[in-house]
C-alpha cells in the first residue's frame, strides 16, 4: 500500500512538473486533473519483493524460469490474465508484422505458454484458482491452459468451488413523518423572503412518482455526486438544442416570423454552426469568457447531429408560419394558495417556446427523448405507483397555468415537441385526450379540472399528517440516484 501510494506521489509530482514548464497562463480545472490523473495512473504496476530463502515466495512467471517447486499455486488464473490480452503498442498493423516476421500476439502468447508448461513440469501438487464471476468486461472464464491440460493431455483435474451464502436482510420500509422541523423547511416553498424557496413541475412530478425522493431532493437538498462527463449524454444533447433554438429566433422575439426569415436562418448554414459551437463553449466546455472551442472528434458528429435536427424543425416552423415568435426559454414565477389561502406556494418554471397564430397560443415544451403525446385522463396524469403515466401533460398544463394571465382572452394551447419526430410525415406537438377522443386545443376546457387535481397533490405534500413514503412501484427505482438509501 506504501508503494501504491509512492507511485501516486510520483505521477502527481510529475504533473506538477510539467505545469509548471508549461506556459505561465496554463489554467487547468480539476475536471480535467483528475482525468489526466486517472489515466497516467491506470497502468500503475507495483512489483512483489521477499525474502528468497525464507517461507512461500510471491513472483511473477518470467521469474520462475531458473527455478522448479513442488507445491504451486497460480492466482488469477482468469483467461485475459494468463495469458493476458496481447495488445502492441505500434503504428505497424498486424498483417505487415506477421509478414516481415516481428513479434505478434501469438508470439506473446507462445512465451507464455512455455513459460507456464516449463513452471509446473516438476510440480508435484498445483492449485489454480480463478475468479468464476462475471462482471463487467469479466467474463468468469478460465485460462485456456486449463483446457489444454485437461482435454489435450488428459491431466485429471479436481474441480472445487467456493462459494459463500450471504443473505440480505429484506429491506425495511422507510418513512419520513412531517415533524415540525420538516414542516418548517417545507414552508420555506411558500416564503416571501430573500431565503424563499419554488416548486417546479419536475419537482411535483417527483413526489408523485416517489414522496420520499422528492423528500431526499427538494425538502433537504441532498446533492447527487457531480460525475466527469468524458462525453455529450442524452440531457447535455438536451441543453445544447435548447440553447442554440433560442439563439436563432432571438432576433425575431415579438415579431411576425414569415416563410421568407425561415428560408434566411435554412439558407445560413455559417450561422447555424456559429451558435452550435457557442453552444458548446458555454454549457458543454464551461470555457470562460463564453470563449470560442473548436469542435473535433465526437463532439463534432455529435453537432452534425445537431444540425440536421435544428434545420428540420426549421422547415417543419416554416410550415406553420406565418406565426409570431413571443419568447423562448420563458421564466414564469405564481404564488398558487391552498388550503383555503393560508399557503401560497411558490411555483416558477422556463416555457421553452411561446409563439402566437391566429389568437392562439402555444405553449411548447422541447423535448429530446421519445415519448407520446395522447393521454387517457388527468387522474392518470395525477395517480401515484402508475408506471409511465403521462408527466408531460402535468408539465404543459402548469406552463399554461403560469401563463393565463399573461394571455388575456387569447386561446393557450399547451404542446410537446418531440424532437425525435420530427422526420415523421406525421409530425404534431398537439395532446389528445384518448378518453374524450379530441385534441387538447384549448387550455381553458382542462383548467378547472388541473387546478382540482393539481390543489389535492399540493395538499398532500403540505399536510402534516402525511407522511413522506416510498413508492410501490420499484420500476421507478431502477434509475433512482438515491436507491442506496432505501436498499431496493
């Protein structure tokens, strides 16, 4: 453990070194230390040294030609340890080695075959032991010398397996009762001072899939462990679309758009790729000063990618103008009372879209996943231990509920935009009711139904006599970051 942590000294100290010959303005974050740490130190070997005349003796293969033992045991005997995997460092392919006769994988593997033949030729008791668990890149299986032994040379092999019997205890259930401390962090939802804190439609849907995540997240801020993102996952994908759609239309904001400024922003590739990359600068890279970064590798398919999504829903935009653009990436803040108005909740969320035609307002929410526009009633959207119940409808109702007074007499129309459909010839952002059998056209139809629904769940989490619980549904757990606390 001293060495490990030596060579650990080692590699950081050479790290330091060459900060410090490099240029005097280098400004390194930690994200990036620690990936280079952790690479520098992957291959990190640390050597086994004894005594040679004293007791069992640990060595390596090479170091057992020059010797003979009657009792051996060989560890790890793991197939892709020994031998393990031959992999050559060489810009010289594999063809071009083998035909001018250098060193190859089967080489490699000839010596090791020798050196393991020569090591038990005069053994007289030999134990393998091997890790049969598959995990991972693991597979469990053993080295193929075992094999050859056995079926080659007829080596009759005693086989024993190890094995332990653990039981886990099942799971307690886990319940937070609203106690007057957790009833006095709660409210701080409907304060009005400098500390006051909102609910938004992710966090409401969160206490109806899970009471006791939305606990864990909302009520006591438990912060997740922040991960080192190596590459663009689905939610940065997410964040990049929205900013960059933001950009673009930012210039029309409460202006007509017509067929004419869609064939401008469609014909205007340079501009479509400037707001990618600055995109990528500000929520991707992080860089300061919203510098600038060239985009190279998968980060660059990944923006082509972008590309041909952000040109189709411009043509897709171009069809239903002309249209005035209002806003994007809206922020919508009401105080919502219940409990006959002695709580005013405070609720905020960002409307990704708000555009008007013909009086009609539509309130859009971007989305990146997959995902369905029809649902069958709001007591689905509503009901706990439901699995895939419709949570977007909750979200785009809220918006249209943020946004009523706002709109005045004009019609809301709350819309999903899905943006993996947009190829679709079929291609629609409004919802359908399965159960009325109709389009969700106008807001005002649904809202007195939403605020009944939407005032009983609001009243759930402030009443003190109910407490916090864990969902049924252990589906929902299976992506919980907080499954360790309840042992599901």
């Amino acid at each position: 453990e001293c060495d490990f942590l030596y060579q650990y000294y080692i590699t950081i100290n050479r790290m330091a070194d060459i900060v410090k010959a490099g240029p005097a303005d280098l400004d390194m974050n930690m994200d990036t230390l620690v990936r280079l740490t952790r690479q520098l130190t992957a291959g990190i070997t640390i050597p086994f040294v004894g005594e040679p005349l004293d007791g069992l003796q640990i060595m390596g293969v090479l170091e057992t030609r020059g010797l003979d033992f009657e009792n051996l045991i060989i560890t790890s005997f793991n197939e892709g340890i020994f031998p393990t995997k031959s992999s050559t460092n060489s810009f010289i392919p594999y063809n071009l080695r083998r035909g001018f006769e250098l060193p190859t994988t089967e080489h490699q593997d000839a010596i090791t075959a020798y050196n393991f033949y020569r090591l038990i030729h005069r053994a007289k008791r030999i134990f393998f032991l091997y890790d049969s668990r598959t995990e991972g890149m693991q597979t469990g299986e053993v080295s193929r010398f075992m094999h050859q032994l056995h079926y080659h040379y007829g080596v009759q092999v005693q086989k024993k397996t190890i094995s332990f019997d653990i039981g886990f205890g099942s799971p307690q259930a886990i319940q937070i009762a609203k106690s007057p401390a957790v009833m006095e962090k709660l409210l701080r939802f409907s304060s009005q001072e400098a500390d006051g804190l909102s609910l938004s439609a992710s966090s409401i849907n969160t206490y109806i899939d899970c009471p006791l995540q939305f606990y864990l997240t909302k009520v006591e801020a438990v912060e997740q462990a922040d991960e080192v993102l190596e590459t663009v996952e689905a939610n940065m994908f997410g964040t990049l679309f929205h900013a960059v759609m933001e950009n673009l239309y930012k210039p029309f904001k409460g202006q007509m758009m017509n067929e004419s400024n869609f064939d401008s922003l469609i014909a205007d590739s340079l501009q479509i790729d400037k707001e990618i990359t600055y995109a990528f600068a500000v929520n991707y890279f992080k860089s300061k000063n919203n510098t600038l970064v060239p985009l190279e590798g998968n980060n660059l398919l990944i923006a082509s990618v972008l590309r041909k999504y952000i040109l189709q829903v411009l043509k897709i935009d171009k069809k239903h103008a002309p249209f005035r653009y209002i806003s994007s990436e809206e922020r919508c803040s009401i105080q919502y009372p219940i409990q006959n108005g002695q709580i005013k909740v405070n609720l905020k969320g960002f409307i990704d879209r708000i555009d008007e035609k013909e009086g009609r307002l539509r309130i859009l929410d971007y989305k990146t996943g997959s995902g369905k526009l029809d649902f069958k009633n709001l007591d689905e959207v509503f009901e706990q231990n439901k699995e895939n119940r419709p949570k977007f409808v909750l979200q785009t109702f809220l918006y249209g509920l943020f946004y009523k007074t706002v709109a005045g007499d004009r019609t809301i129309t709350p819309g999903i935009y899905y943006i993996r459909d947009v190829f679709k010839d079929d291609f629609d952002t409004e919802l359908t009711n399965k159960e009325l059998k109709e389009k969700v056209n106008d807001f005002d139809q649904y809202e007195t139904e939403f605020k009944e629904h939407f005032t009983t769940c609001l009243e759930e989490i402030f009443n003190p006599e109910i407490p916090f619980i864990q969902t049924e549904n252990v589906k929902i757990c299976l992506y919980c970051p907080y499954v360790g606390v309840c042992n599901r």
